[in-house]
C-alpha cells in the first residue's frame, strides 16, 4: 500500500482526538500562519483572460522547464492589507536569487513599468542570458505583459489557472517574505530600505537545494561563468 506525501502532512490537521488536535486549533503552526494546508483548487478556468492566449506555461522552452540554465525566472505580487499596495517579486529559478520592489497600487500599467525598471536592476551576465522567460499567474495585473516584453526581450508565459505549484521556486520565496512582511502589513507604510534588507538577508541565506550556498553565491558563480565565456 502506498501512501501520498499529501495525506501524510494532512495527518496532524485531521486527528480526531488528542493533545495534537488540541494545540493545531490553538496555534498556527504552518509558515502562512493558517492552521491547516489547502487543498489544491478543482475551480474551472475563469473566463475572459484574454491576455494569457498564446502564452500558456505549456508553450515555454524546454530549458525554462529546468533550471539547468540561468535567465529563467517566476514572479507574483505580495499584496498588503485591503489589497492595495504590494510587493512586486522576481525569482530567479537556478540560483533563487530575489529581486523585491515596493508598489502602492497594482494595476497593471504600473506593475508593468516597475517590472522593467526591476529586470535593469539585474546584472547583465545572467539578465542577457538567453532565451529569458518570466512565469506568471494569470493575474489581472499582467495584461500589458506584452509592453513589458518589447522593453526588456523576457517572454511572460502563464500558468494554468488554480495552479500556483508551477511557479513554486516564487511561491515559497514569497512565504520566506511574509516572515519579515506578515499578512495584514499595508506596503505603504514600509519603506524601500526595509523592503530592500529582507532582500538582501534572504539572498545571503544558504540553501540547502543550493548546496549551502547562497543565492547571492550562486549568482556570482553565474556571473563568473558567463565572464569566461566571454572572455
């Protein structure tokens, strides 16, 4: 009999009885804060995304798939309370490096704009590798990706609706986040230089998945390589 990785970490939330049940309904044990995990959507694709047609996460190269390459990267927004200011976030999928800017609003012409002052901010031995791609959900926000796409060459592909697992790399960044930025923080009251050190501690963290290097490392291994190939 075999058993999925799923029904064992939903194991705690569903005791029936005992001290364990007792203190889940008490703390929020999980990193998001909730008490349980959700399950993943069985929703219907929503309609009217136009923006998304041709661009389906189905249609990326194969390398994005990987991360065998640099150049690759997943983005969100991190939405304060009421939903008015964010975060707008960058991952790049090899090195998981961050790049995190505040936002007061987000619609999409502004989102749009930042995100291209964002990718000029990345160095140019990984931002000129190539083909470069950017993963996204299929948020209202990025309905002028294609303005973004002519000012900086990155391709915007979209993920499947419900379906925030296949940009994981950004997703579990952006929970790393909201350890320095819980929910209920209004973006509007943070300023740039508080925003700017979480980035920075979470790119001078080491990662396991990187070898116990850090993002920041692995993207100066990256930046040495593409100088040699260069050179």
């Amino acid at each position: 009999m075999r058993v999925s990785h799923e029904t064992i970490y939903q194991a705690p939330c569903v005791q029936g009885r005992g001290a364990l049940r007792h203190e889940l309904g008490r703390v929020r044990a999980l990193r998001s804060g909730r008490r349980g995990r959700r399950p993943r959507s069985r929703l219907p694709e929503r309609p009217g995304r136009g923006w998304c047609e041709g661009c389906e996460i189905s249609l990326r190269p194969p390398e994005a798939a990987g991360r065998a390459v640099p150049g690759h990267w997943e983005g969100d927004l991190v939405v304060g309370s009421g939903g008015r200011s964010c975060l707008v976030t960058l991952v790049e999928r090899r090195t998981r490096f961050l790049v995190a800017r505040r936002l007061p609003g987000h619609e999409s012409r502004t989102v749009a704009g930042l995100l291209v002052e964002m990718v000029a901010s990345v160095p140019d031995g990984v931002r000129d590798a190539l083909p470069s791609t950017l993963i996204w959900d299929q948020g209202v926000e990025m309905a002028e990706h294609a303005r973004f796409t002519e000012a900086t060459g990155f391709r915007v592909y979209f993920c499947d609706p419900h379906s925030p697992w296949q940009r994981g790399t950004n997703e579990n960044t952006n929970g790393l986040l909201r350890q320095f930025f819980p929910k209920g923080t209004e973006f509007a009251d943070v300023t740039d230089e508080e925003v700017r050190e979480a980035q920075d501690l979470l790119n001078g963290r080491p990662r396991e998945t990187l070898g116990w290097r850090t993002p920041a490392e692995a993207l100066a291994e990256e930046l040495a390589k593409a100088g040699t190939m260069v050179a």
